[in-house]
C-alpha cells in the first residue's frame, strides 16, 4: 500500500490537474516545473529519447552555430520550403524527393495522414499511440485488434492480417516497434502484411522507435521506406524525437506515394518547419554525423537492454519483452500504478508514464523510459526502496 504525507497529497491534487488539462497525453517537464515550483525532477523517464544521441546533436549545434553566430540568422531568416529540406534528406533515405514529406514532429504527420486520406473503416492495433485513432474523422471507423497481455502483447501477424481482412478495413495502422510495449514485428512479417493487404487504401508504419529494434547481431535499421516504390499503399511515418533526443526541435518525416505527397504540398505546409529543424536534417544526412551516431546508438541498445534486465529483476515488477528504448510494466504487487508514479515523481523525482488511460491495457501498467547508466539504477533504486517501503 503506498501513502502520502499530507504535504505531498497537496501536490498529488496539482499533478492530477495537469494531467486532466493534457488529455491522454503527459505534461512534460516544464509545465509541471513551471506550475509546480515544490517538484524536483531528477529523471524524465516519462518522455521518450536518447540522452546520448542529444549530447552530440549539442556538440554539432554548439560548432556549427552558437560558435559562428549562425544562430542569429537561422532565427532572423525563414527556413527552406519544405521540397528543398525533403530533397537532401530523400537522398540519404535512398528514396525518391517526390515519396517524401518532412513535417513538424511525427504528429503533424500523422494527422495530416488522417485527415486527408483514411475514410471507411481504420483498423489500429491495441494497445497503441492514442493519436492514431484520435485523429479519425467521422467519416471514419476504428475497429480494434487486440494484443494479449497473456502473450506478452506480442504481434501475430497472421491474425492480424485475418482481422483486417473480415473487417473490411480500407486502412491499418502498426506501429513498429509498438509504443507503449515494445513490441517487434520482423521485417518478413512487414512484407507478408504489405502483400496480403495490397488492395487497402492505406497501410500506416509508424517506425518512430525502429532505430531502438535489433532483429539481427548486424544491427542494420530493418525500415520499411524503401518499399513504398512496389507498395504505393504503404505510408511510412518517423518522428525523429525518440532517437535523436530533439522533441523540442519538432522534426519528422512521412514516406508515401507521390500523389499523397502533392495534396499535402497543395493544401499547406509550406513553411512548416523551423530553421533548428532545417539544421538538424542538414547534418542527419552528413557522413560523419551519421557513423558517430551509428556509435551511440548501438552502445544505448546495449545500455537500455540491460537496465530491462534489472527491471524484470525488481520484486513487485513484471517487464514486457520490448525492443524500444522503453519498456511495459506490470505491478503485480497489488500496488496501483497511479500511485506508484506519483510517489517516485514527488519524492524522488523520477517521472514515469502511468498508462492507465491506454486502452488495451487491463491491470496496473506503467512505462519507463531508458535514460543514461546512471539515471537507470537510480530508476532500479527508487522502484525496490518504494516497494520495500510499501509492503
């Protein structure tokens, strides 16, 4: 059982009433900074990024442009139209400029996508990003596949393709891998769902976590973006926030037909990036920028596979197989989730993500990021002294 000090009680009220006025998502660090000055927080394990991928992004942005004062006029000047910043940009993706669409964050994507080319019947997976089924408009019908907590969320992808099709979806949606459990669908397994399901209008990949997914000891980035050529049904959406740690920044991208491509550009999104955004593509595609994060990358997989593997290792928790750079728990202690996030907030501060509003969860559930070395043990710390204390 965890209790609260009257004092922190006070602030579990002003928490709630943040959370309530953000809907199904989490306000992030500054509002609550900002609104509650009695909070300290130590670790963000509630928002979803590399800490080493943004250190060298810093180390670039300090060289190329607080350095040589280049920040003035990236501020002063408007950025590029969106066709220039897609055209290096679709070269390094070894894509057609005409397939891609850069916008600000996966979010302006992913609505975009919605609004403008799903109709009929959308089949999202559960449980999932809530956007996706969010955004539908009323000329839209979501139907749900259901991932078993008894399979440990894991996707079949035979079934998953047997629901699509006695639902007569005319779109999908899979997020790969899923957001909030960490789940992986092979890269066979994408092929055979883009052949079974052909004749749909719309095939949606999300692969903002796939940076994080090792299906092999090579390491290689199993993407699904070079298929849009034989699948022009297929849509490929990446955020570039999770693995490049630059959520402020608001930078994304959307791999589709060409035509999907020509009615965005027709309707907006002329300016819709910023000139921090602009920079941040420039020197995604530069060689020597790529080999070093290749480098962090690779030594963050090893770094959050581990710290699953002291998770899955505290009484009390139990952790979700995940190829993400977060991982699923259940609280099997009879702790509520609510409770044990707020506590870790308030007294060590250490934000979580309570997943109690995610629909297709049934039980106490909260996801937890992987930070550095060092804020995962005291996220391990933090997790065995409250339930220590609690029983």
């Amino acid at each position: 059982m965890i209790t609260f000090t009257p004092k922190e009680k006070a602030i579990v009220d002003k928490i709630k009433e943040l959370k309530k006025a953000s809907g199904s998502h989490s306000p992030n660090k500054l509002t609550m900074l900002n609104s509650i000055p009695e909070l300290s927080i130590k670790v963000d394990a509630c928002f979803l990024s590399n800490p080493y991928a943004n250190d060298l992004f810093l180390e670039y942005l300090n060289r190329d442009i607080i350095e040589t004062g280049l920040l003035k006029e990236i501020i002063e000047t408007y950025p590029s139209q969106n066709r220039a910043i897609a055209k290096p940009l679709a070269g390094h993706l070894r894509i057609n400029p005409e397939n891609l669409f850069v916008g600000n964050g996966a979010i302006e994507i992913i609505q975009a996508i919605i609004h403008r080319f799903v109709k009929g019947k959308l089949l999202v997976t559960l449980p999932t990003f809530s956007s996706y089924y969010e955004f539908a408009t009323p000329e839209t019908k979501v139907v749900w596949h259901y991932l078993k907590k008894e399979n440990n969320f894991k996707f079949n992808t035979e079934e998953f393709i047997k629901t699509a099709k006695n639902q007569k979806a005319n779109s999908v949606v899979i997020i790969n891998p899923n957001n909030p459990d960490g789940g992986y669908i092979p890269h066979s397994e994408i092929l055979l769902i883009l052949k079974e399901l052909a004749g749909l209008d719309n095939i949606i990949i999300d692969e903002s976590f796939i940076h994080f997914a090792l299906e092999d000891k090579t390491g290689e980035i199993m993407t699904a973006t070079e298929l849009i050529l034989k699948y022009p049904n297929l849509v490929v959406i990446k955020s570039m926030s999770k693995d490049f740690g630059i959520a402020g920044i608001r930078a994304g991208y959307g791999v589709m037909s060409e035509a999907k491509v020509a009615t965005l550009l027709q309707n907006g999104y002329l300016w819709n990036l910023s000139g921090l955004a602009e920079y941040f593509f420039g020197i995604y595609t530069k060689p020597d920028f790529s080999q070093a994060y290749e480098k962090v990358r690779k030594e963050y997989i090893k770094t959050t596979q581990a710290f699953f593997k002291e998770l899955a290792a505290v009484p009390g928790l139990k952790t979700y197989p995940s190829q993400a750079n977060f991982a699923l728990v259940e609280l099997t202690n009879g702790a509520r989730a609510e409770d044990a996030v707020l506590k870790l907030l308030i007294s060590k501060g250490i934000h979580l993500r309570d997943c109690g509003d995610k629909l297709g969860l049934s039980g106490e559930f909260i996801r937890v990021a992987s930070r550095t070395v060092e804020e995962n043990k005291m996220i391990v710390s933090a997790f065995r002294e409250l339930f220590s204390e609690s029983n």
